[in-house]
C-alpha cells in the first residue's frame, strides 16, 4: 500500500476532516465545560478533551495545506516496500 495514493484528493479530504470533526468536538467540548465545571471529573476531561482537539484541529490543517502542496506540485511519494 502506498503512503499517498494515486488520487490527488485523498489525503488532502482526510486531513480536512480530521480538522473539521476536531473542531466541532473541540467547539462543543468548549460549550460544555463551563456547564460541569473544574471539580467534576466530566468538567476536567471536557477540558482537556478541548484542548486535544485543538492540536487535532492543527494537525489536519497544516497536514491539508501541506498534502495540497504535494499533489499540486505532483509530488507522489514513491509506493512503499512491503513489511517482510
């Protein structure tokens, strides 16, 4: 299996998603935090739940900005070897 695939889109739409889904969790997690507060246990891991989703946020859009770069560029990445 190739680490890029020969569709150009491919992992630019995996990594939007990853950013997309990210922010919407990272929005709600966000939402939802000041509602059970920093003594409950839900309120922390909301908290850093939102936090997580903010670097996940980051990672899909530089991984986006950068596989859009490669594919417009049509630098495809060599297949990889198979693992024997």
């Amino acid at each position: 299996m190739a680490l890029f695939s020969e569709s150009p889109w491919k992992w630019t739409s995996r990594f939007l998603l990853l950013g997309g889904a990210s922010f919407l969790v990272g929005f709600v997690s966000a939402l939802l935090h000041p509602l059970f507060g920093d003594s409950s246990a839900l309120g922390g891991v909301l908290f850093y739940f939102a936090g997580l989703c903010s670097l996940a946020f980051w990672a899909g859009v530089v991984g986006a900005a950068v596989s859009f770069v490669r594919e417009r560029r049509g630098h495809h990445a060599p297949p990889a070897k198979p693992v024997a």
